[in-house]
C-alpha cells in the first residue's frame, strides 16, 4: 500500500504532476492517525498496489517506501541517465536502494559511506573498489586524485548532514552538461 496517494483531485497541483506524497489535502494512512496497528483498516484505494506473485509481504512493504522514495529521488528528482555520473553520498537503506536504481539506470556511480560492511556490499553489488572512496579519506581530495573534477553530473546525498552538504558543493562545483542536482532525502 502506498500510505499517501494524494487527493487526485486534477485540479491539485501535487496530484496532477504525479507528486501526490506532497499533496497537502490527501489523506495520509498511519501517518498522524490513530488505528493503524489494527488487524484491519480502511485505506483509500489510490493507495493500493499490485503486488506479483512471488513478491513477499515484507519485500513488498520496502518497496512502497524505501524503494519509491530513493526511485523519485534518483529517477524523477535527479532524471539521472545512462550518460552521468553520479557521486552517492551514503548508504543506509535508501542508498543502497538508491544505488541499485542507479546502477539499472546504467549511470556510472562513485561511492562514500563511513562504514566499511556498506563499502564491501557495494562491492558484492558489482561497484568496483576503485569507485569507492576509502573509509577516512577526504572526498574532495579523492576526487581530485582520482580524476573525477569536473566529470561528476549529480551528487546524491543520502546522508544530509553539513560535511556531505558541503563536500557535495565542492566536489560538484565544476559540473559540466548538467547542473549539480544536491538530492537530499529529508526536503521530501
């Protein structure tokens, strides 16, 4: 289930550009209500999602939430293509859920995280260790070192904390063909 699908009315500006998460008028299951831990609920049925035969619940239940808020970021917010390459900041569960829709996407990722089992994940995922900035290393130093100045389209940050924020702006400020794009989760 999608827990806010918005109001849908046409005439709201948030529903009629496929952003109903943002649509202040729609009703919003669980979130701010009472009855949610009930064995049964009414929800509206904008909210509803098909879910394939094989799909378990629990995979299901990720998929309307972390997988969609890292595919709107990465897909919808940032319109990462094939042709980028997209420095990711973080990877927590929407990071890594933001890195595979990356990695689908077919876009060339560089990786930071202050976890070394998140680095060796990445790496089982396909991520070259080369495209990983070692646990304790400067970003902007690593960048520079390793020849990415000026080459990385979008910086994803799935941390949002004031040292990403800013080694973002400085790692992206020469971006060139597309503008920096700073994705960071908690302004959705």
């Amino acid at each position: 289930m999608c827990a806010v699908p918005g109001c849908g009315s046409p005439e709201c500006e948030e529903c009629s550009n496929d952003l109903p998460q943002l649509c202040l008028a729609g009703y919003r299951s669980g979130i701010g209500m009472d009855g949610y831990f009930a064995e049964y609920c009414v929800v509206d049925v904008r909210g509803l999602v098909h879910v394939p035969a094989g799909v378990t619940p629990s995979q299901a239940a990720v998929a309307t939430d972390a997988v969609t808020t890292a595919y709107h970021a990465i897909h919808r917010r940032g319109k990462i293509t094939e042709r980028d390459v997209v420095f990711l900041f973080g990877l927590g569960g929407l990071g890594f859920n933001a890195l595979q829709i990356i990695r689908a996407i077919g876009a060339k990722v560089l990786v930071s995280d202050v976890k070394q089992e998140n680095l060796n994940e990445a790496a089982r995922l396909g991520i070259n260790k080369e495209d990983m900035v070692p646990i304790g290393t400067s970003i902007r130093e690593w960048v520079q070192e390793n020849g990415w100045t000026g080459k990385i389209s979008v910086v994803a940050d799935f941390v949002g904390m004031a040292q990403t924020f800013d080694d973002a702006q400085h790692i992206g400020q020469d971006a060139h063909l597309l503008p920096l794009l700073l994705i960071l989760m908690f302004l959705d």
